[in-house]
C-alpha cells in the first residue's frame, strides 16, 4: 500500500467506521431497552383479587366491587433482548413480573418474539444505514484525495522527464493559492536556481578552458620556433618568456582551484580575526594607499581569506586608478571595508557584471593589465562565506569607483578613526612601476623589492598542503 490516495482512504474510513460504530452502540443499546419497556407496558395485565379468585380490569368495562376486602395486582412480560441480528427468535429469554395470576407461556414467548424481532429488525436497518454512511465516506475520500493530489502526480511526471539536456522546462503551478500551488512556485524556483548553476558550471567551464589555452598556446608556440631554430633562438629571452607564461598559468590555475574550493567547503571553522591588522599588514607592501581605520575590529572568520579578499581589491584599484587609493575600515555590527580609488570608474550597468567570473572591462581590462577576471569573484565569495556582501558604488568627492564589504562582527566595537598610513604628502604623487617608488620632482629613492605573491596554501589546500622539493 504504496499510494498516498489510498493511505488515506484507509485511515478515513477506520476513523469513520470508529466513530459511527460508536454512535450504532449507543444507538442500538437506546433501541433496546426503549423496546424492553414498550414491551413490559403493552404486555402488563391489571387484576383485582379477592381471597377467592382474581378478576382482570379492562378499560371500558366496569367491575362491580365486591363487599369482601379486595386488592390490586398486575404482570407483565419483560423480554431479554439480545442484540445480535442473528439470533434465534424462539429462544429469546423473557421474565414474568408482577403478583397477578401466571401467564401462560405461549403467551409470554409470543410477546418475546415479537420484541425480539423489532430488535432486529431496527438493528439491521441502522446496521445498513451506518454501512452506506462508511462506503460513502471512503468513496468520498479517494475521489477528493485523487483530486487534490491529480496536480502533484503531474508534478511529478514533469520532474522526472526534466535532465540536463532541458533544464528549460518547469512544472504547471495550479491557479488556486494553496500548499500545492506553493509547492509548484518552490519547485520551479528550485530549477531556476539549477539551471542558473548549471550555466554558470559551463560557462566557467568553456572561460577556464579558453583562458588555459592562450597561454599555453603561446608557450608551445615559443617553444617550438625556438626549437625548430635552436642555432637562431635566443634561449635567455625564450626561456623568460616561457617562465611568464608558466607563471600566468600558475596563477590562473591557482585561482580556479581557490574559487572551487570556496564553492565546495563551509565555513565551520571560524577564528577571531583583528582585520584591523590584516588591513596593515595589506597596506604595508604596497604604494600609493591611504588608510582610515578603527582600531581592533574583530570578525569572525578565516585570516587568509580575509587578506585574500582586501588583497584582490587592492589589486584591482591600483590597476586602474589614477593617482590615490584610500581604505576605509569601520566597526560596529558590521565591519565595513571600503576600497576606493579614482580611476575612470565603471558603469552602473555593470556593477554587477564585474563579480562575474572571467569578466573584464573595456580595453582596461585585458589579460595583461586585468588579468583573468577571476579577483572580484573571488572576492565577493569570500564576502558571502563570512555571511557577509560585496558591492560597487560611486566614490565619493571624486571620479572613481567604491567597493563595500561588509563582514558581521555579532559584538558592538568602539569606533576610533585615525590616520594609519599616508603615502602621498603635499603635492607629491608617487607612482609605484615595477617595484620602485619615483617621485614627480625627480627624486629617486632607494628602489624597494617587490613583495613575492605568497600562496595561500592554507587557503587552498587545507589540511593537505603540498611538499616543497
């Protein structure tokens, strides 16, 4: 007993049959000793005795009284009704009751028959009614159950025909506004949500591919020109050149595992993280930036992918702007890290778009100056693990773009602004190319080492890091 119908069917009809048995009992013992004393009132004879002998009194006929001393007396027949249908009528048991003269017991069994067989008689048409009434009810039930479940049975049918190859299709949503209408709604939303997934999946599939392929195209392409040439080929330069590609294909690679890993784990492990320092520590390695920050706001999180994210905005502000970078960072309920430069900006078209996975923008934003469109992404994601968001807003004051994360701290934190670092003083600009700082005035200070990129194997790996040889 599979369908749901006829579960229910069953259960209606034992509940039915239940009450209504209950209801025939009492009805049923009401009926019989309603008869039983129908029976004893039309079966009682009312005698007038005298010592002598007994005279019985009718209604209509008149008695004369004798001069004797005389006393009243009665019988009646009182039937034991049984309330078995099925009974035998001539074995029904009676008592004679009363001090009048004995009846006799052709009589007194004729009267207990006749009882007897209104019993059941009355039994058997409420026996039959109740029966109809529990037949009605079921049949009532599993056309109303077969009704109401007629939609999600082609619910069903529709889900099963869905695959990947046409996530396009939905399941019909009846027009009235009940649980299965909403459950139609939350399905076909589930399968928007799907076939979104499912898109981004490819999507991100044929960009991973195709962003793998130029450089590794470009590679073969240097190595075998300069193999088919080696008495030519200047083996220094192609080298170099095969190690820059190498490196972008580090990266890329990098980033693509990052980004799955992100997609793939939760965020159960969580440490008290000072992004406060973490902004520092950021800031400390790169030119050009201007940081206001409270101090000591803590969130809970992870470190690495905290500095991950401030890092992916720091690069991509630096990439595009003009002459300043400024990092805000505020407390409260929610810690507020604002990342803004004045670069040419970008359109409140896409402001959106640009958290996308492999998307740049204009001319700004080819591979060898915008990389592989995979920060922003990046970014955002780590927002939304921390339970937190990232956005795109005007910047203010200026020309330029404002990026906004948000990360909740749960606890109130004190609010103390300061000015931690300030690398552009007066009307000095100073322009950070190739991992040295040149001043406007022709200054040129000791040229500073450019950070190497640190890996995130933490970040990436887990617990599994990999072996350094």
């Amino acid at each position: 007993m599979k369908s749901l119908q006829v579960k229910v069917t069953v259960l209606a009809t034992v509940i039915t049959a239940l009450l209504i048995g209950l209801a025939g009992a009492l009805m049923l013992v009401s009926q019989r000793q309603q008869i039983i004393t129908q029976t004893a009132d039309s079966s009682r004879l009312h005698y007038m005795c005298s010592s002598v002998n007994c005279v019985q009194l009718h209604e209509q006929t008149p008695v004369a009284t004798p001069g004797m001393l005389v006393r009243y007396a009665s019988t009646e027949v009182r039937p034991d009704l049984s309330l078995w249908p099925f009974t035998d009528l001539r074995e029904t048991p009676y008592q004679l009751i009363g001090e009048g003269p004995q009846r006799s017991s052709e009589e007194a069994r004729s009267t207990a028959y006749e009882a007897q067989l209104q019993l059941n008689s009355a039994t058997t048409t409420l026996l039959s009614v109740l029966a109809s009434i529990t037949v009605l009810v079921s049949v009532t039930v599993l056309a109303a159950a077969s009704r109401v479940l007629r939609p999600v049975e082609v619910m069903r049918a529709e889900v099963a025909e869905i695959n990947e190859h046409n996530l396009t299709r939905r399941v019909p949503v009846p027009s009235s506004d009940n649980e299965i209408a909403r459950l139609g709604a939350t399905l076909n939303e589930t399968l928007d949500r799907v076939h979104r997934t499912v898109e981004d999946t490819r999507r991100f599939v044929a960009d991973a591919s195709h962003e793998l392929r130029s450089p590794l195209a470009a590679l073969r392409a240097e190595l075998e020109i300069a193999l088919s040439h080696p008495h030519m080929a200047d083996w220094p330069t192609v080298v170099k050149a095969a190690l820059e590609d190498t490196e972008r294909l580090q990266e890329l690679t990098t980033d693509l595992l990052l980004l799955a890993r992100l997609d793939a784990d939760a965020l159960d492990k969580q440490d008290t993280v000072d992004l406060t320092a973490v902004v520092q520590r950021e800031i400390s390695r790169r030119g050009m930036v201007t940081l206001e920050a409270d101090d000591h706001v803590l969130v809970p999180g992870r470190r690495a992918q905290l500095s991950r994210l401030l890092g992916n905005l720091l690069d991509n502000a630096e990439r595009h702007a003009g002459t300043a970078v400024i990092v805000r960072l505020r407390g409260g309920p929610s810690a507020t890290l604002e990342v803004i430069d004045d670069g040419p900006g970008i359109p409140e078209a896409d402001r959106e778009r640009v958290f996308d996975r492999f998307t740049r923008l204009d001319e700004a934003r080819t591979r060898a100056a915008g990389g592989a469109g995979l920060g922003l992404a990046i970014a955002r994601r780590i927002a939304t693990r921390h339970h937190g968001t990232l956005e795109a807003t005007d910047a203010e004051g200026f020309r330029g773009i404002r990026f906004v994360a948000t990360i909740p701290t749960g606890i109130p934190q004190p609010r103390k602004a300061a000015v931690m670092a300030q690398q552009r003083v007066g009307d000095e600009v100073w322009q950070y190319l190739n991992g040295s700082i040149i001043s406007t005035h022709g200054h040129i200070p000791e040229p500073r080492p450019v950070p190497r990129p640190e890996l995130d194997w933490d970040l990436i790996f887990g617990e599994h890091q990999p072996v350094h040889s």
